[in-house]
C-alpha cells in the first residue's frame, strides 16, 4: 500500500512559475488536472487508488462480479494501478484499460491492453456488451455532457454484467458545525469554471437515480463514504481513505491548470483552502460516491 506524506500548507505560491513543469493532456479535452505521466499526478492518483483499495480491502468497491470475468473495462485509466492489478488477478481475463494519454507503465501483465481514446469524441471500438466489468472512476465528473459517456460504459456492459461508477460530491461538508469559508471558496470558483464547460463536478449522487431510471439493471447499489480530512473518524478503515483523498484533493487544487486560474482562482486561495483541509479542529470531509449496478439479462 502506497504511503501518504505528512501535509503542510506552502509559504510562497505562484501558479503559473509552480505548474509550468507540469505535463497536461494535450489533446482537446476538459481535464484539469496534469495527465497520467506527470510524476507528482502520478502518486496523487495512486494515493486516491490505494487509499479506496485499502477500504475496500480490493479493487471490486464491494460490487458482485461474475466468478470468472472473460472482458473487463476500465474507463479512464490513470496510472493504470487498477487495471493492471485486476489483469493479475484475473489472467485468464482480457484487461482494456482506456485513456487519452498513456500512462508510464512498467512491466504489464500479458492479458492487459491499453487503448489511446477520447472517451467523448472518439468512436469507441468494442461492441454492445462485450465487458462482464466495467469501472468508470473519478472520470465522468471531468465529462461535459457525463451522461453520453455514461450510457456507451452502459451499452458496453454485458447483460448480466456490473458496472461500476465512482465520483465525490465535490463540496466540503464539516461535523457539527459549518464549513469555514475559505474551505468553500475553491469549489465555489472550480464549480463556476465547469458550469463554463458544461461540466457537472458533482456527479456522485446522480449514478443511482440515473441508473435506476435506465431500467437497464436488476439491481443497482450505492455506499456513500465519506472522505474525512484527518483521522477522526471512530471507524480505522476510513482513516487511509481519507488520507488518499485528502492528498488527491490538496495536490490536485495545487496542479489546476492554468485555465481555472485565468477563471478567477488564485494561489491565496487553494492555500486557504488547504490550511482549513490541515486544521482537524474543523473536521472537513468530502462525501464520494461509488456505485454499482447488475445489468438485465437479455429478455428481461
């Protein structure tokens, strides 16, 4: 499991001198963060990844998978973490992992396969339910339009088979009492940039229902955690996964590119943020949804 350093907030901040040695997607797409390549994106990534792997106690985020998977999917593949583990785990399993750049991958296992796609743009190469398992995590709340994408990951999916969908709320929330101001002022300028786009940053509480409302599932779950800011939570198992998130969203409000800088955001407020992120005595948590759904056989 990946370790998470001690964070402190920064004494001097200049966005554009700071991420200038970022490496970010080049290809038209919304993302704001630094791609899968970029080193210090890379073990913000795996820090989130390992962190929910570490809840979770693996990679399946409590959903029931087919015994023995002959396809699995995952939608945007980042660091490629999850999908070459789960190729390990299954070898006998086909492995597509699906991004528009591809990450620095070492050694991969033999059943696993990358493919360079733009998920929105891009014709999707695989056939009505070829997948038993398709995971699409921290992806569609990038997605303008999330819901196009969301229904080809459906159309993708084997009848019978689960798809699984991960995304936060993306708000602050704090335990008994209000979230400081300067906690709220990022997502308030992140939110306004995404609008722009055409973007929803909140996608999490909207899987269910929309899932639900396909008619396309027999069944569908939702198990919302909260992803708190420091270890004081009663119950161990969040405490790695909150550390995970809390570097994900530290280090991510830190690599924004510069568009959502020319938006309005600034360096005093990402700090801002950050020293009420460090702060335990406010209890901060961002609530992230993961959701997983069975697909109807064929004729029902």
């Amino acid at each position: 499991m990946a370790t998470v350093e001690v964070l402190k907030p920064s004494t001097a901040y200049d966005p554009a001198q700071v991420n200038a040695h970022r490496e970010y997607h080049k290809a038209q797409t919304p993302y704001f963060f630094p791609a899968g390549t970029d080193e210090a994106e890379w073990d913000r990534l795996n820090a989130q990844h390992y962190g929910i792997k570490a809840y979770f106690k693996g990679n399946r985020h409590g959903a029931r998978w087919p015994k023995t998977p002959r396809r699995i999917l995952e939608l945007g593949v980042g660091t490629g973490a999850w999908a070459t583990e789960v190729a390990a785990e299954f070898p006998k399993a086909q492995v597509v992992g699906v991004d528009v750049v591809q990450p620095r991958l070492g050694k991969t296992p033999q059943n696993f396969t990358f493919v360079s796609m733009n998920v929105l743009d891009d014709v999707w190469p695989f056939e009505p339910g070829s997948f038993d398992v398709v995971n699409c995590r921290f992806l569609l709340m990038h997605m303008p339009n999330f819901e196009r994408v969301l229904n080809k990951a459906i159309d993708v999916t084997a009848p019978g088979g689960i798809l699984m969908l991960a995304d936060p709320a993306s708000r602050f929330q704090a335990e008994g009492r209000p979230v400081p101001p300067e906690a709220s002022k990022l997502y308030d300028v992140y939110w306004g940039y995404c609008k722009t786009q055409g973007i929803v940053p909140g996608t999490g509480p909207l899987f269910a229902p929309l899932l639900a409302a396909s008619k396309k599932f027999s069944e569908v779950h939702e198990l919302v955690l909260p992803a708190c800011m420091g270890p004081w939570p009663k119950n161990e198992r969040l405490h790695p996964f909150g550390e995970g998130m809390r570097k994900g969203i530290i280090d991510g409000a830190r690599s924004l590119n510069s568009k959502v800088f020319e938006f309005g955001l600034t360096g005093e407020i990402v700090e801002g943020m950050v020293r009420q992120v460090l702060d335990p005595e406010n209890r901060l948590y961002v609530d992230e949804y993961f959701v997983w759904a069975r697909k109807k056989q064929e004729g029902l």
